[in-house]
C-alpha cells in the first residue's frame, strides 16, 4: 500500500510539471505583420554633375521583411500537441494505476473482513462453550419407576390384593444438574392410556402449562410434579390385563421450560412408556423411553 502511494504522489508531481509546460508553450506572443515595406529609395546624382547618357536610370526599390517565419508557429503547435498527448497517456497511465490500488485494496479488504469474520466465529464459540459449561441443565426423571396398577377388581373371583383401587398416577423430579441456577417458568404433564402405539400422536400435546412464576432450582436442587391416569384414573380388570400383555400402553409425557443465569431459554421434554415384559424379555417392568417419537425426549 505504501509503494502504491509513492507512485501516485510521483505521477501527480509529472503531471503538474507537464501542465506547467504546456502552459508556457501555449502563452500568446505578440506577433508583426508578416511583411512591412519601406520607402523606395532612388539612387540619384548629385546636382551639378552631368549626366553622359539621356536615357532615365530606373529607380532601384528595396524591401525589408519583419516576421516570424511560419515554420516557428508550426514547431511550437507541435510541441503543444505532443505536451497534450503526453498529458493524456500520463492521466491514462495514472488511471490504470489507480485502478490496480483499488483493486488491490478490494482484495486485502476482502482477505481481511474473512480473518476477522473467522475470529469473531471462533471468539463466539469459546465464548458459547464458557456460557454452556456454566449454565443450568434441568433433566427429568420417574419418581417410581415401576408402580402398581390401580384397577377396579373383578365382580366374580378372588380380587388381587395388589393394586385393587388404587388411582393411577405418573410423579417426575425435575433437577439441575448444570453449575448456576435455573428459574423455572412454566410446564406441563400427561399420563394417558393408548390403545396401540400407533396412536400416540408424532408430535406431544401437551395442552394448558402451568406457570411455575421464575421459581428458583439451584445446582443439585430438585422439585417433583405429578398427574393422574386419563381418561380414567383407576383401569378396569379387563384393560389391566391388556396393559400386561402389551396390548393397551400406558404413556406418560410431559415438557418444562427455564431461564438460565445468562438470560437464555430452555427446555427439557421427557416421555416414557410403561413397559411389561413377556417371555423371556430380560428388560424389567418400568417406564422407559423407548418406542416413542423423537419430539418426547430432548433438551435444548
């Protein structure tokens, strides 16, 4: 960039001198007339003396001419000429010159906005996994794991001591587990039975949430929520046995929205199903997450 200067300063300074020349080239001069006469003298005898022929001597006339010879004008048109041309291939030569700065310039502009706009991405991401190493993480677990079934007892039989009458609900923790505090803002929770798997929608609905109002969770902290059995909170024989075979599935699901310390939004949604085992299964009775859409289970 600095070589770059030095030369249009250098080319300025030519072009001021080539003006100036061209200036006093073309200054106006006082010119003569092309030609003057003088007086035509005669060359005659003196007075006295005689003269030895009759015939008249004819007067001898001499001119003088004061002028500029017209090659002179036409050298200095041509010089004028040639200082213009010059003038003109050197605003050329400036003009190109220019052109390849600027050029320059547009580029070292353009390597440098990407250097920086680089630095700026790496500056945010160190800042951002500072910000995410610091923050609150509020995760959710079961309460109870595996709890009995509530179902209303047969009319004829020996009725089952486990589980006769008892409501059917689904209890979660929420804890934080991150380093700063959270503030709880709002949540909500489903416990429903389906018929088929195939019918728990790909997306939750999670209806009305209830406002938590910024209720603090420190590190380590946990509070519990809980809801009941829809549609029916205590199942009847027949749909108890169904859920034991897996032929009716009990789902519970649910979402809780925070603010972290940084002023961040977050949210932790959780889904399980309660699963049975049949046969040789070796995965123990509880809820587990599996066999439900994606959109149950994540954390931003």
């Amino acid at each position: 960039m600095e070589q770059g200067g030095r030369k249009l300063a250098r080319m300025r300074l030519l072009l001021i001198i080539i003006l100036c020349l061209n200036a006093a080239a073309q200054s106006p001069k006082q010119h003569t007339s092309n030609k003057q006469h003088t007086q035509p003298q005669v060359d005659k005898t003196a007075n006295n003396q005689s003269v030895s022929d009759t015939s008249k001597t004819p007067e001898t006339q001499f001119y003088t001419y004061n002028n500029q010879k017209e090659e002179g004008n036409e050298t200095t048109k041509e010089i004028g000429d040639y200082l213009l041309a010059a003038f003109t291939g050197a605003l050329v030569i400036v003009s190109l010159m220019q052109w390849g700065v600027l050029r320059k310039h547009e580029d070292w502009m353009r390597r440098n906005v990407a250097v920086v706009t680089e630095i700026a991405g790496a500056a945010k991401k160190n800042a951002d996994a500072i910000v995410d190493s610091e923050r609150a993480w509020v995760i959710a677990s079961p309460a109870q794991n595996a709890p009995e079934l509530g179902f209303i007892p047969p009319p004829t039989g020996q009725p089952e001591f486990d589980g006769v009458d008892t409501p059917n609900s689904f209890s979660i923790s929420f804890k934080n587990t991150g380093k700063t505090p959270a503030l709880l803002t709002d949540s909500a929770m489903v416990y429903r039975l389906f018929n088929r798997l195939e019918d728990i929608p790909t997306e939750p609905e999670y209806g009305t949430r209830g406002p938590l109002n910024g209720l603090p969770l420190v590190k380590g902290d946990s509070v519990g929520a809980f809801a009941f059995l829809q549609p029916n909170i205590i199942l009847s024989y027949d749909v108890a046995q169904a859920v034991g075979r897996q032929e009716a599935f009990l789902c519970a699901y649910g979402i809780i929205a925070y603010q972290d310390v940084f002023y961040r939004s977050h949210e932790t949604r959780f889904g399980y199903i309660y699963h049975f085992p049949l046969g040789g299964d070796p995965i123990p009775a509880g809820f587990r997450r599996e066999k439900l859409p994606t959109a149950y289970n994540r954390a931003t």
